[in-house]
C-alpha cells in the first residue's frame, strides 16, 4: 500500500495522474485464460505483438488442444510457432510447461492460483521452464485480475528514468517498489500506460524529453539539465 508521506509514493502518484490524464485509464478486460495467456507469453518472448498472435494462431490450429501439443513431437511443435521467432527454444518450453501444469494441477487449469498469495502464486509460475518473474507477473495480471506488476523493458526503462525506482534497479527491484508502494487497482493501468509513453514519447535510445507532459517530474530530464 502506499504510504502518503514517503517521496517515492508522491512521486509515482503524480506519475500515475499525468499519465492516465494524458492517455486515459485503462480498464482491466480478460485477456483469455490463465493457460493461454501463459502460453502466449512465452511465445511473446523477444518478438513483436504481430508475430506473437500469428505463432499462436498457428499453434492452435496445428493443435486444438493443449493434449495435442504435448503429444506432438517437439519439431512439429516447432514448426507451428516459427513465425514467432526462438520456436526451437520456445517448443519444447511449452510443451515442459504445459506437462507439468498437467501432472501439478491435475489438468490443464491455473485456477488455484487465484486465492493464492500473489508471491506464491508467482513463484508456483516461475518454477515452470522459460517463465521468468516478467512473464508470471503478466499471467497473473492480464489473466486474473491478481496484483502483480509486470515489468517489461518499456517498463523497466520508463520506472527508472521518471525516479519511480533507482537507476540500477533490476526488473525484479523496480517490481518489488511498485507493488509495494502503489495500491492494487493502479497496478494494471500503470502497466499499460508507461508502455504507451515508452513507445510513443520515452523511446530507449532518443527519449523526446522537449514535447514530454513528465518533464517537471522526471529524474533523467532534470539531471539532463544541469
Ligand atoms: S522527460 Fe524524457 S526521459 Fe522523462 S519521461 Fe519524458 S521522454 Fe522520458
């Protein structure tokens, strides 16, 4: 929760404020289920929105259930995720994800990390292949509405920057003082909202810091400036 006094609490919520004044607040809508979004995830991993939803697409016609996948051999596998880019590493970590939330869930099913605390829940996550604290903090986020805070590098740039976490915070750092210092509702909206100023203002390597509504609240600008 956060705390009214500290500088760091102040700071984010003027953050959250202006961003959500500049690109509205986005509203938290399903983005399918839990093991879906799982999977899309992973197929996510270092290639773009087009090409994720197009591996997808592919994966689920090539396999109407995720029985087919884990029966398929790896190459076929393989083969109906290329256009997402790393298929050979991607196949067979999907496949080891989807056979062990089969043998610890009992099904294909991630319901029970609903009503888990939101750590356990994300450390249940992470012990799956190729499921790092990012991808496990979007599965619980996008999928179940759970208070986790996706750090993405838009994200992880964007938090630095603007002073929300300290300069050399790690992904997992900048996770832990979000989660920490904002309340759950904002967690989602937060997300959403850094990744539209980082792609369309906060750019990683020529940040338009002239036209930018953050300016007077941003540590990187005002250490620019002097
Ligand atoms: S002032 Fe510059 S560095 Fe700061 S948020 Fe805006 S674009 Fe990014």
């Amino acid at each position: 929760m956060m705390h009214p006094a500290s500088g760091a609490a102040s700071r984010l919520h003027t953050v959250f404020t202006l961003l959500a004044g500049h690109y509205g607040q986005p509203v938290w809508r399903r983005r399918g289920d839990p093991v879906d979004q799982l999977v899309g995830t992973i197929l996510s991993q270092n290639t773009s929105d087009v090409n994720t939803e197009q591996a997808f697409r592919s994966l689920r016609a090539a396999f109407p259930t995720w029985q087919d996948v884990i029966d398929a051999p790896t190459s076929a596998v393989v083969a109906a995720i290329r256009s997402g880019g790393l298929a050979n590493q991607k196949a067979p970590r999907i496949q080891q994800a989807l056979r062990q939330i089969q043998q610890q869930s009992g099904s294909f099913d991630l319901s029970h990390l609903v009503t888990m605390p939101v750590d356990e829940a994300r450390a249940w996550l992470m012990r799956l292949p190729g499921v790092g604290a990012k991808t496990a903090s979007i599965v619980l986020l996008f999928s179940m509405q759970r208070p986790a805070f996706a750090v993405d590098t838009h994200v992880h740039r964007l938090s630095r920057r603007l002073g929300l976490a300290p300069a050399n915070a790690t992904p997992e750092r900048v996770m832990r003082i979000i989660e920490e210092t904002a309340p759950a509702e904002w967690l989602y909206p937060l997300h959403i909202n850094l990744i539209r100023h980082g792609r369309a203002v906060c750019k990683a390597r020529r940040p338009r810091c002239p036209t930018c509504f953050l300016q007077d609240h941003c540590l990187f600008f005002s250490t620019a400036q002097h």
